[in-house]
C-alpha cells in the first residue's frame, strides 16, 4: 500500500472540510448549551489538527476528532454533563447541526469530548505542544513544561508498559467479534496504538516537544531512520488497513483484521522499547 495520498483515496480537502464543520458543529453547541462565561476555553488537538502529508495522518472514522474543553470552575462538568439527558441532548444537536452543514458527507467524524479540567489534576499528564494545538474558542492553550524531560520519559515509559494488561486481554476482546462486530474491537485498539509512535520516539532520544507534536508521517519516517523499521510498518499498517476497511464501507474485515493484528504488533514493540528503556535508567 502507498503512502501517497492519490486517487485510491478520498479528496482530503473534503475530508479536512468535513472535519471542520463537525469541529464547528460541536462548538456552536457547546457554547449555545453552555454559558460562555463558564467556558475557559475550546481545543482541537490530535491526529486531524496536525498536516496531512499521507493517508497515515487521518483515517476518516477511525481517527478522533479530539476536542478539550476546559471550564473555569470545575463544578461546571458534572452541572453540564451530570446525566445522560444532558449528553444526549447535546449529542442530538451537534449530529443535526453538522448533517446541515454537510448533507451528503464521504464521512461522519467521530469527535472525542475530554473535559480539560479533569485532565489538568492528573500529576502525569503532560499538555500537548501549542504548536499543534487549535483555538475553537477562548483562551490560549495553558503553558507547558519541559524542563524535566527525564520525568517526562518516565511517564511515557510508564504508560506504554501499562499497555501490556490490556494485550494480554486483547485476544478475547477479539474472538467473538465477527462481521460487522469487528469494528468494537478496532475502535477499542485506536486509542491504545495511536500514541505509541511518539511515545517510542521519545523514549529512543527524540525531544518530547518534536516526538509529540509531528504528524504520523513523520513519526513513522523517524523510526525507520532510527532503525525500528517493523515498528513503522505495524504502525503504518495499522492505519492503511484501516483506511481499507472504511473504503469498502467496513465490508472488507479481512483489512479490519489485518489493522488488529498491525496494532497489536506496534503496541508490543512499544512496550518492549519502554521495558528496554526502563532497564537502562532504573
């Protein structure tokens, strides 16, 4: 499979348009929903914030559409999104609100709500570079620190070898997921495998602000030159039988299969990187 973005696929200026107006869509309803003087702020970060140089940077579907949002009192999440009525009312009109900006779309983008707030109280959470982060609404990005990068390391470090619990549970989540079933399982692996690209760079010498803020062209390109080549090939593949998949309006499982398996592999090497890792600075 070729990483040029040719005819094989879909437009992406369309793709990039139609991930626009679901951007659009959410924040319209989110502030329509929602007092703005209660809303800090808005973000887009994430695979589909960041140039797409080839068919591995966004995978319509199968990519999140991450949005954060942060608020300027805590107490404002569970009084917005306290009950399900909430979730779906909000859910409801930012899916009427994109079908009308975009009647006959190649695709539905999947957007993540995470609530920033929430996310800032983790000691370990480690803010995105700005750089690639958007500004949907409000104020800027908050200021994130590097300085400590071997903590940083340790984290990442952490985080991927904590991914061997759920390979070792990846096999049933599997097994009986047939037909149109297998869709659960590969949306269950995106969120796993996606960051183990640049969690693997960072933990192999590249800076913290480069390994989290390139495109998975680039990551991709990184670990070839610094000789994890199966590891950019698992993950690459992961992406393009993914794209495979959506192409043939998830009919074709056998490609869905083959990004299971591609994911799995990644995440592994991921965790081997971060075991080898560990053992040289413990």
């Amino acid at each position: 499979m070729s990483l040029s973005w040719d005819d094989h696929y879909p437009d992406r200026k369309i793709l990039k348009n139609e991930v626009n107006n679901m951007l659009q869509a959410f924040t319209e309803v989110l502030l329509e929903e929602i007092p703005d003087s209660e809303i800090k702020a808005i973000y887009h970060k994430g695979s589909a914030q960041k140039d797409w140089d080839s068919p591995l940077d966004y995978v319509p579907e199968i990519s999140d559409i991450d949005v954060h949002l942060l608020f300027h009192d805590d107490s404002s999440v569970n009084k917005h999104f306290g009950s399900v009525v909430q979730a779906v009312n909000i859910q409801s009109k930012v899916e009427k609100r994109y079908f009308s900006k975009k009647t006959k779309p190649i695709h539905v983008p999947r957007p993540q709500l995470v609530i920033l707030n929430q996310l800032l109280q983790d000691e370990d959470y480690i803010p995105t570079p700005k750089i690639a982060i958007s500004v949907l609404y409000g104020e800027d990005y908050p200021e994130t620190d590097y300085s400590s990068p071997e903590r940083i390391m340790h984290i990442d470090c952490r985080r991927l070898i904590s991914e061997e619990s759920f390979l070792l549970r990846c096999p049933l989540h599997t097994v009986d997921r047939p037909s149109r079933y297998l869709w659960e399982s590969l949306r269950l692996l995106v969120w796993h495998v996606s960051p183990t690209g640049p969690r693997a760079l960072h933990l192999l010498g590249v800076p913290t602000e480069k390994a989290w803020s390139i495109n998975r062209t680039s990551t991709v390109t990184l670990l070839r030159e610094i000789g994890e080549r199966q590891l950019a090939q698992d993950y690459s593949d992961f992406y393009l039988f993914g794209w495979e998949y959506f192409i043939s309006k998830y009919s074709n499982t056998d490609a869905g299969r083959s990004s299971l398996v591609s994911g799995v592999r990644a995440l592994s090497r991921g965790v081997e990187i971060a075991k080898s890792w560990l053992s040289r600075h413990q």
